[in-house]
C-alpha cells in the first residue's frame, strides 16, 4: 500500500516544499536503517540528545526525496532541488498521526497488547493461532514504543484480515498516543507486574494508564483474579463486552475450570461463555506459558476460532525465541542466529542489525533463510522481495533452504546464491563446507531444523557461557544518560574486556548508539577493536611506553600522567613526523595513584604543552575516590574544587576547548551538577548500581549445565581433601565450571549457592579448577538442566557480598575460555 506524497501532506497536515511526484511506501526514523530510498519518507525526529534533520544531507545524497521536518533547510530548492519537504509541528506526532489515518482505513479486528510481561509471547501465538485461516498483521519482534507502534501499524496492507499490536509504556502519558493508533477493536492487559515501576507513583498507578489503552474498545481482555486490575477497570465506567478470565469465578466469560500439568504438556479446562466445558493442551508447564496461553485462548475464541481447531493448534504452540544472538563461528566466521518467527519484516529487522554492525575488512555477509510461511504473497513476488532486501542490505551470499525457496533463489541478485531443499541436503554441501570468514545470519522457521546448521559450525568448547544482555546494556545506558545534559558527552570503559563481558560486541553496540568516547586500558586492547572495525575515538587509560607506534598506527588516544610520561610521548610523536596528537591529561586530586599535582604541576606542565606542538589536550579529567558512598561526599567536594581550578588554569592557557571530566558511574548519578563536559560511564553500563549495590538493568549471565548427578550417602565427603562431610542422603550434581573460569573457589564448602531450576543449591566441598560440586538435594532437575551461576535471577552483588569483594571482581574474573554469547530482543 503506498500514498503519494500529496495524500501523505493532507494526512499529518503538513506544509509542503517542493512540488515533485513521489509515493510512499517505507517510513524511517533512523538513518542507518535505510533500506528503499526511492519509497521513503524520513521523519527527522528531536531528542533530547539528537535530531534527526542532521542526517538529511546524507539521506539525500543516499536517495532519499521525502522528509517530514520541523525546520526546512533554508536554501531546500537549490540544496535539494528533488525533495519534498513537509513541514509539522512535531515530526514525531506526524508519524503517529500517519499511522493513525492508515489504521483508519481498516475496518477489520485490531487486537491491542498491553502489559508488564507476555505481550510479546502473547501476540506470537495469537499469530500462530490464528494465520492458518486469515492474514494477520502484527508488530515485529517488539516494536511497541512510540515510535514502534506507528511504524508496525502502517504495516498493515490490502491483505490483512486482522492486526495484532504490541503497545508498550514506560512513563504516564505515553498510552494515549499509543491507543489512538492502534485502536484496538479488542484491547488485551496480559498482567502488572514490577517493569518501569520508578517512572509511577504506585502500581496502581501504572495499571490506570495502562487500561487507556482499553477506552473505545468493543472487547476488553483481563486478568478478573487480579484485584487490582479489577478494581482499576471498575472505575473506567467501560460498558462495552468484559472478555475476563479467572480460575475462581465461574460467571465471567473465560473460566478456567482446571490446569493439569503433566509430563511436558499442560491441560486446561474451560468453559467460555457459559457453553460446553472445553479442553487444550499445551506443550508447556511454566506458569507464563500456561497464562499467556489462557489469554490467546479468550481471543482466539472470541475472533471466531472454533474449539476443535484451537485444541489442535495450541497443541503445536511453538516457543517464541525473542533474541538475535551472536555466537563465534568456525572458521573466522561469526552467526546471528534468529530463530524469531520468520516473516519478512523480522527478516528485515535481523538484516539491518546484521548490516549495521561493523566488521573487519573483507568478511562478507552471507544469509541462510528457511521457506517463509504465511506471508500472503505468491512465492514469486515474496522471493523477489526478499532477494531485493538482501541485496540492500550488503548480502554477497543468499543460500535458500526449503522446497519452495531453494526454486527461487537462483533469481536472486546477490553476487551469490545457493538453494537446498533440506537442512541435510546443505550440511552436505560444499558450500557448507566453505563458509569461512563470513558474518552468517541464520534465520529458519522452526520445522527446517536450523539449529543442526548453529551446533556444526559453532564452535563447541565448553558448556558454560557469559550470556551478555545488549537491550540491557542499552537501557543502562540510556539510564545513566537521563542524568546529564543532553550536550553532555560521554566515555563507555570497556577496559578489561569490556569488564568481562567482551570488548568487542560490546564496543559495536555502543558504537550504533553513539557515544562519544570508548576507553580502554591498554594499546593492544584499541588496536584489536580497530581491526574488528571500531571507527570511534579511543581513549587508552595506561599507555605502555613500548606502544607509542601502536597508538599512532591506530589513532588511539592516551592519557597522560607524568611528566617522564609526555617527554617520551613526545619525542616519539615529532619522530614519526606527528602534530596535534590528542593526549587527555590526568590529574591526581586524592586517589594518589596517577597524575599530575593540580597545584603543584600545573605551571610546568602548561609550559611543556605549550613549548611542544606534537600533542595537544584534548581533554583534562580526575577521579573520584569515593562517588558510591555518602561518607566520602566532603573528600569528593574538595577532589572536585583542586579538579575545577587546575582545569581551568588549563584551559586558560589555550584558544581551543579542552573536554572537562570528573563523573564516574556513581558519580554520574550522586552529582549529576558536576558532569562539567563528559562523564565515564564504567560499572553503570553492566547493570551495576555501586551506590546501593544493587542490579539496574542485568546484563550478564553466568550459566552452565549439570554435567552428571550422584546420590551420595550422608558422611560421605565430597571433592578434595575431604572437606564436604554430607550430613544427609545427598544428590550432587557436577558442573563444569571451576576456579580457572572464574568461579571463586572462597565460594565453596557451602558458602556461596548457584541456582538449579531457579532453586538455591549450595557449592559442596571444594570447588575444583574446571568442575565445581553442588547440592541439588530435593531439587527437581536431570542431568544436562541449566544452572545460573550468577545474572537475571542471581545478582552478581550476592557473590560479591559472600566474597566480601565489589562486583567488578567477579565480573573481571570471568575467565577468556569462558564463550560470551550476546544477544538482543
Ligand atoms: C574505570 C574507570 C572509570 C569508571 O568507573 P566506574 O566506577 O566503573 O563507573 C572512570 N574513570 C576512570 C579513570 C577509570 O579508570
């Protein structure tokens, strides 16, 4: 479905600059996401931190004829004498305006999502459900924000028989927007639970704007147990259909008359709406499946679908693999493996993440894609469509496996292609046996088996993994930035890989989002992001005096400490020729570690800077001793006032502007009125509160898997010398990590605990350098079951505590044999 351009100006009401015919069909908000300039119209959206109309030079120069701005640039006929600008008033209510006006054209069910957790898993299987018999539109992956849900809903096209939207909240007054887009014919709240609860006053709170959403809406879907939401929907004065559920109350219309878990399934009784008493299986037993499950059941029926078909097809549920995640591959290859639904809009989104990541001269991208399924194309049109994303998006190698895209991929325009009928037809390929130095994203709907293609060319090494957050990350991020101006900039620590959770993706992510300035600790540590494709400046925190050539090679920036230190920095520089190196100078104002005497050195060292022009500063930064503690806030004030003065006399004694810095992670958040010009974001950026030792946003996860059980009498000893006496009947189970990955061995002899199926089992005996003992005594699990070391269910601040140590101990100590493994919603 497109509109021209004329329609499009009519829709937001716009004011129009440039008369050229156009029709859009794609909108975009981030640049780097440009796929199909010739049909695009870009919004140039304001943050706090940036503006999008920065980006439509180049937009233009890539193409791009449409923009919706706030501000038309002022010579627009002779600068872009092809484009069309529309000027609005916001260009992010534009969007939401146009999205509105295209869901108006629908009259057609719209079910709206909201909800602390589920919505996702919720739209899935309402997807899967219900797309056997019509054409369903829905969000992709979990595009449910502001601006996510406008660009979802102008998915929906002459095809689609019913929409499904997610539409997420983080702070009240963002539902209303979101309603009036989505304008859900039947309105769903999955449950409330602790998400974003520091932007409300009270969960209560967060459950009104919430049920926003429900206003206009003919059906509303809900939770009748819950008190709360009860009481919250009580006083909307809605009067339209209450589609609740409850396992208590027989009179509402989804009652749920039993659940009975067996084996691996769980079935539901039901009675809907005073009819037939009714039953389902799933092939799930955790409490959210069964939950969600519940809810897609009350939709489902509600849309028409009847028993005998939802008993069948919630039979065959599939789980929803929510993340990309990035694994190392054989060969110089690296995977993204997405084994989200595959559609062609989750394709598109896997593509742009794949494209926009740098990497290392030379690697080409290849895509593995499985037959896509329910797309409501003919085959033809879909296999073109999704040759033309490919090649867009930088793919040199397509390879096609299924029956209906192996026939088609031959027409694709990537430099190279390859089709296959079956996973087993390509494992035996040489093309398979010729992936090398390749960026692979794997994407297969579930019945082709890709995950036999994942474990060959993974590299198995041992079964613990780091699994590292990056939405977290990000979140964390964006956190820490909500303290500072937004011209305020800002240096990520990555130093000591990135602490523990690897430099490398870590620094590409941050890299997509803009930061200003990574830090690392030493020269090789920048040298090796360069060669992985780190384009962002570089700061390196403890020069090496034998690694001057590799800064300059590298454009790597040191920080300057001493006196001996600039000399020899110096002197290398004029060597090789070098002026105007950016040095960052650190001055020493109570840690007594490094740097120089803001009184003392100030005068000698602004001589030598000035009597020299091989380095310039390019910023001047000192250190907070103790921003995590109250006790310490007196010091800090008198290290921040020796820091001011010196600074300044600093940047006196030059024409150019020299960055001020003092703020760590903690200081960031305890004073936030001294983030001068830049701040250092270290601990903060890995989920760490070091103020209240406490998780912001987790971002790593220490797992491994039961390698073996045993049951072990009571008075038996378990691991070396003798040390775990059982005082019971045990079960031990072994799991491979032990003191060489990182595991403490002060956590042993029952002083630190893991958790297996989500329980408490205490580390027994030693713990051992590759294998570590635990008590699983009473614990539901079998051999090959995860257990969390530390992470989303176990703060890493336990293990610190226990170990009388600060989290970036164990974070740091977590070994390079250990696989990090990153992934992304
Ligand atoms: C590591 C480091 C930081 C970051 O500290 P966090 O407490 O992790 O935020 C900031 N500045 C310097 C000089 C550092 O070495």
């Amino acid at each position: 479905m497109t509109y021209t351009i004329e329609k499009t100006a009519t829709l937001i009401g716009a004011r129009r600059y440039g008369c050229h015919e156009s029709k859009i069909g794609f909108l975009l908000t981030d640049s780097r996401s440009l796929c199909f300039p010739e049909e695009t119209l870009f919004f140039a959206l304001k943050s706090r931190r940036n503006d999008g109309h920065r980006y439509i030079p180049e937009l233009y120069r890539r193409g791009v004829r449409n923009f919706v701005v706030t501000d038309v640039p002022a010579n627009y006929a002779a600068d872009y004498p092809a484009a069309n600008f529309l000027r609005v008033v916001s260009a992010l209510e534009a969007l939401q305006r146009l999205a509105e006006r295209h869901r108006d054209a629908f009259d057609i069910p719209i079910v709206g999502i909201t909800g602390s957790n589920g919505k996702t898993m919720v739209k899935e299987w309402l997807h899967q459900l219900m797309s056997p018999d019509m054409y369903v539109t829905r969000s992709p992956r979990s595009y449910n924000s502001q601006i996510g849900v406008p660009l979802s809903v102008w998915l929906m096209n002459e095809r689609t028989r019913l929409g499904i939207f997610e539409a997420g909240i983080s702070q009240k007054g963002e539902m209303a927007a979101l309603r009036d887009i989505i304008q859900p014919t039947i309105a769903v709240l999955t449950n409330i639970g602790a998400a974003h609860q520091e932007n409300f006053e009270s969960m209560e709170a967060k459950c009104r704007e919430k049920v926003l959403l429900f206003h206009d809406a003919d059906t509303i879907v809900y939770n009748a147990d819950d008190r709360m939401i009860s009481e919250v929907v009580g006083e909307l004065a809605y009067t339209g259909e209450k589609l609740c559920w409850s396992t208590r109350d027989n009179s509402v219309s989804m009652y749920v008359k039993s659940i009975a878990k067996e084996g691996n399934a769980t079935t539901v009784t039901y009675i809907y709406k005073g009819g037939e008493e009714n039953k389902y299986s799933i092939p799930f037993i955790d409490e959210a499946s069964v939950t969600n499950s519940i809810v897609c059941a009350a939709v489902a029926l509600r849309l028409g679908l009847g028993v005998d078909a939802l008993k069948e097809r919630m039979s065959r549920l599939e789980p929803v693999a929510m993340r990309l995640e990035v694994k190392e591959g054989r060969h110089g290859c690296t995977l993204i493996n997405d084994s989200y639904n595959s559609d062609i809009n989750a394709l598109g989104i896997a593509l742009d993440f794949m494209n926009r990541r740098p990497d290392h001269k030379g690697r080409s991208r290849t895509l593995i894609l499985s037959d896509i399924f329910q797309s409501g194309e003919e085959p033809e049109k879909l296999y073109e469509n999704v040759g033309d994303l490919a090649v867009k998006r930088g793919v040199h190698k397509l390879i096609g496996i299924g029956p209906t895209i192996s026939r088609y991929a031959a027409r694709a325009r990537t430099p190279e292609k390859y089709g296959f009928a079956t996973v087993e037809d390509f494992i035996h390929s040489k093309e398979f046996k010729n992936l090398r130095d390749e960026v692979i994203l794997l994407k297969g709907a579930r019945q082709f088996g890709f995950d036999k293609i994942t474990e060959l060319l993974v590299q198995k090494v041992h079964e613990t993994v780091l699994e590292v957050n990056l939405n977290a990350m990000v979140d964390n991020l964006n956190h820490y930035r909500s303290f500072l101006r937004p011209e305020t900039k800002m240096v990520c620590m990555i130093k000591a890989n990135a602490y523990g959770a690897g430099s490398v993706e870590i620094a590409k992510t941050l890299q997509d989002h803009r930061v200003d300035y990574l830090a690392v600790a030493v020269a090789d540590e920048g040298a090796m992001l360069r060669g992985k494709g780190i384009t962002n400046s570089i700061i390196i925190m403890n020069p090496e005096f034998s690694a001057f050539k590799t800064m300059f090679d590298n454009d790597l920036e040191p920080e300057v400490y001493s006196f001996r230190l600039l000399s020899a920095l110096v002197k290398a520089a004029e060597k090789e020729g070098i002026t105007g190196y950016p040095v960052h100078i650190k001055i020493d104002t109570g840690m007594n570690r490094l740097g120089f005497n803001p009184e003392r050195d100030m005068d000698e060292l602004i001589d030598r800077l000035k009597h020299q022009d091989a380095v310039i500063p390019r910023s001047v930064f000192s250190h907070f001793v103790g921003s995590d503690s109250n006790d310490f806030d007196n010091f800090s004030a008198e290290q921040f006032a020796r820091f001011d003065k010196a600074s300044q006399r600093l940047q006196e004694a030059f024409e150019h502007k020299i960055l001020r810095h003092m703020d760590n992670s903690a200081g960031i958040e305890h004073f936030p009125d001294r983030q001068l010009d830049m701040c250092r974001l270290g601990i903060g950026l890995y989920g760490v509160d070091s103020r209240t030792n406490t998780i912001i946003n987790n971002v790593s996860t220490l797992k491994t898997t039961i390698l073996q059980l045993r049951h072990v009498p009571a008075s038996q000893t378990v691991g070396y010398s003798r040390k775990g006496t059982l005082e019971r009947d045990s079960v031990i189970a072994a799991i491979p990590i032990g003191y060489a990955d990182g595991l403490n061995r002060r956590l042993g002899n029952r002083r630190g605990y893991c958790l297996v199926n989500g329980q408490k089992a205490e580390y027994v005996g030693n713990i051992c350098m590759d294998v570590a003992m635990v008590d699983v005594t009473g614990i539901a699990c079998a051999e090959g079951d995860s257990v969390e070391i530390f992470g989303d269910h176990l703060p890493v601040t336990v293990l610190s505590d226990i170990l009388g140590t600060i989290p970036y101990e164990v974070l740091t100590g977590i070994s390079n044999r250990v696989k990090r493994v990153y992934f992304q919603d």
